[in-house]
C-alpha cells in the first residue's frame, strides 16, 4: 500500500495545470508560422504589397523614344470657303455632323449668305438703271435723228430752190437778181452740208453713249451672274463619298457652327480612310537620336488593346512650342503606317507609342522596380529558401519597365518588388521613375554574392 501511495503522489507531482499546456501549444504553433513567414519572404510586419516577386529571365532590350499625336489621311479632300471676290472672313451656318457618313453632292458646309444677298440687290439695282439709261438714250437717239432728218430736208429743199433760181436763163434776169440768186445757192449748199455733218456727229455721240451704258449695264449684269453663283457655292458639298472630319487648327480647336473662318482657311475634310499616317512630336532633346526608317509600335487612345506599327518616314527641322497647357518643345515627324483599320481608325484620334532606337536581343533583364536607388549604387533583394538576401548587380541599360543586368544576378533569380525591403525600412529606397520609353544606363559594381 505504502508502494502505491508513493508512486501515485510521484505522478501527481509529475502532473502540469491545464492553461499550461495550452500556452505550450500555442506558442508551438507561433514558431511554426514564423517559420513559414521566413521561408516565403514575409516578416512579421509585411504588407501584402511587399510580398510581390519578379524573375530575372533573358529577353529583348528595346531601348526607344516616347511619341504621341493624331492621325491624318494621307489622301482627303480638304473643304475650305469658297473664293468670291471682296470676300475674306466667312461665317459658319452649317456643319454635317463629325463622323457622319456622305455621298457624293452631299452639302456638308454653309456659310453665311446675308452680304451677299445685300450685294446682289445692289448690282440688280444697278443693272436695272442702267438698263433704263440705256432705253431713254436709244429713244433720244432717235428722236435726233428725227429732227437731225427733218432739218436736212429743209436745207436739200432750200438748195434745189436756189439751183432753180439760178437756172433762169441770163436774159430773163437782171444781173443783181442773178448775183443774189448764186448767193442763196450757195448758202443753201453749206447748210445742207452743215445739217449732214451735224446729224453725223450727232449719230456717233450717241453711239459712244449707247455703248458707255450698255457696258455698265453688262456689268452689272455679269456681277448679278457672279453673286447668284457665289450664293450657290456658299453650300459646299462633298466631292466624293466619305466620312466628315474637323480640321483643327494650330490650337488644337474644331470650327463649329456660328464660327468664323479666313478665307483659305480648311475647315472640314473627307478622308480616304484606307491610307492614313500617323503626325506625331518628339521632345526635342530626343531628336537627335531619332532617323527615318526606325521601327514605330503605336497604340490609339480609343482601342488601347492593338498594337499598330509603322516607321519613321520625315523629321521637320523646325522646333516649335507644345500646346498651352504643356511646357517644352518639340519635334514633329511623320510615320507611315502600312497597315491601318478603316473600322477603327480616323483621322484625329490621339495615339501614343515609342520609336525604336536599338534592340539588345538575348541580355538579361530584371524589373525596373525591383531596383533600389541608393547613393552607394543600386540595390535588390533576391529570394532565398529562408528569406531573402541583398544583392548588389551591376546594371547597364534600361527603359521604362526593365533593366539589363551586368553581373551580379543570374536567369531564374526571384527579385522583391516591394518598395521596402525587410529590415530595411529606413534605408532602402527605390528605382527612380523612369519616362515613358527612357532610356539610360545603371552601372555599379556587383557587390552581393550567392549564397
């Protein structure tokens, strides 16, 4: 009995309270995840943001240049005022609408008719009164011409009086009789003379007059002529079948209705969507960089999931200033696109792409934002099977999305995109942003080592 006591109280002295044991589980428990934190990366006090991972791999370096602007048809007809004489600004009555879809005689743009129609009252009103000028000349003409007549006949009858008179045989007259007889006669000759040269002068002063208003009147008349077609051709229509495009101009800004417009002034056009190329700008410090015949991938900003290509066909010498709202200067080039999408695409549209200046193939490349730009060089954090380790590579070029890699890190490594490393959140920085399609180079000497 003694025997049994003694070894049920040596247990029960062997025996740990309840609370106890479940504190030893749970701190069991904590180890393992702790465990399993460090194997996968993550510490205590990671954010899910900084557990993302990226591998080195080998591909193609494409350094290129950023490029954006509009597209433009290569073969459109382009609608401006019409000429009309005396006439410089024009204004907008109507418009067809932006993308709508015309045939051939279709109008597609009006302007303001009103001067127009005021000048042609003129030139009607001046046409008219010159035709009444014109009738009570030709009436007067011929009532002088009347009278003109009539003296003439008197003058011819005066004479043939006084050629009787002179006729009379000598010996049946006294000579003073003759004498005065021979006088008549010959008064009766000018006068007769005189009334012919009159009704000449007469005839041709009239003629000149008749011909001065027929001209004014023709004038007049050929000016109505010009108006009444002026007015018809305020009404532009499409010369072919198309689309309606606004033209804008160097601001950037459509004409709408009740605009006014010089008159050279291209407001709308009517594009062959099957040729189109694509007008875009280049800063200008990239310019010297860029030369025709280099590769263009572009996406428009309305499809951003297609990707055209083209290639740099003419780089303009002037340097101009980018829109108001922008600073800088820019380069404008133009870039022939072979393929095009008349479903998609119209001249207009905004895109955005990046020229290719050189292509490295077969380098190795780790993400841009795995890289953490301190003073003392570049800096990643390469994953490990408990954790991860810091890792000094030597880089070399770079765009905007990845970097080449010198020495250092190896085709497989797994890179923490984090923007803070573990343990050195008040060290670590990161990769300096990077314009879109920029190209440079980060050189350092490598520094970490494999472990």
């Amino acid at each position: 009995m003694k025997g049994r006591r003694s070894s049920r109280a040596s247990f029960a002295a062997l025996r740990l309270p309840l609370g106890a044991v479940v504190g030893v589980a749970v701190v069991a428990v904590a180890v393992v995840a702790v465990a399993a934190a460090v194997a996968t990366g993550r510490g205590p006090g990671s954010a899910a943001g900084e557990s993302a991972w990226a591998e080195v791999r080998r591909g193609d370096l494409v350094l290129s240049v950023p490029v954006s602007g509009t597209l433009a048809a290569v073969d459109a007809a382009r609608l401006s005022p019409p000429p009309v004489a005396g006439l410089w600004e024009f204004k907008i009555v109507f418009l067809a609408p932006e993308g709508t879809m015309v045939r051939r005689g279709e109008p597609v743009l009006g302007f303001d008719t009103s001067l127009l129609e005021r000048t042609l009252l003129d030139k009607e009103a001046e046409r008219d009164s010159a035709q009444k000028q014109l009738d009570k000349q030709r009436a007067d003409l011929a009532l002088a011409r009347s009278d003109g007549g009539l003296h003439l006949a008197e003058a011819d009858a005066d004479r043939r009086r006084a050629e009787m008179a002179v006729a009379v045989p000598p010996e049946l007259k006294s000579r003073n009789e003759l004498a005065a007889a021979r006088a008549d006669l010959e008064l009766a000759a000018r006068k007769t003379e005189y009334q012919r040269h009159r009704l000449r002068l007469t005839a041709a002063a009239a003629a000149a007059q008749l011909r001065s208003l027929t001209e004014q009147r023709d004038r007049a008349a050929a000016r109505v002529a010009e108006m009444r077609t002026a007015i018809s051709r305020m009404r532009v229509a499409a010369p072919r079948d198309g689309t309606v495009v606004y033209l804008p101009n160097p601001n950037g800004e459509k004409k709408k209705v009740g605009d006014s417009c010089w008159r050279l002034e291209q407001v709308v056009e009517i594009p062959d969507l099957r040729r189109l190329r694509a007008d875009g700008e280049i800063d200008e410090a990239d310019a010297g960089r860029v030369a025709a015949g280099q590769g263009v991938t572009l996406r428009l900003d309305a499809h951003p999931e297609i990707v055209f290509t083209g290639r740099v066909a003419a780089i303009k010498t002037a340097v101009r200033q980018r829109a108001a709202a922008l600073a800088g200067k820019v380069v404008q080039i133009q870039i022939d696109l072979p393929r095009t999408d008349p479903l998609r695409m119209r001249p207009g549209m905004r895109f955005a792409g990046a020229i290719e200046l050189e292509r490295a193939p077969g380098v190795l490349l780790a993400p841009l934002a795995a890289v953490r730009s301190l003073p003392d060089g570049p800096l990643v954090y390469r994953r490990t099977r408990f954790g991860a380790e810091a890792v000094r590579p030597r880089l070399g070029r770079h765009d905007d999305r990845q970097v080449e890699v010198l020495a250092g890190l190896a085709a497989g490594d797994q890179l923490r995109l984090a923007a803070v490393a573990p343990g050195a959140a008040d060290a670590a920085g990161t990769a300096p942003a990077a314009a879109p399609g920029a190209a440079g180079t980060l050189d350092t000497e490598a520094t970490g080592e494999r472990r």
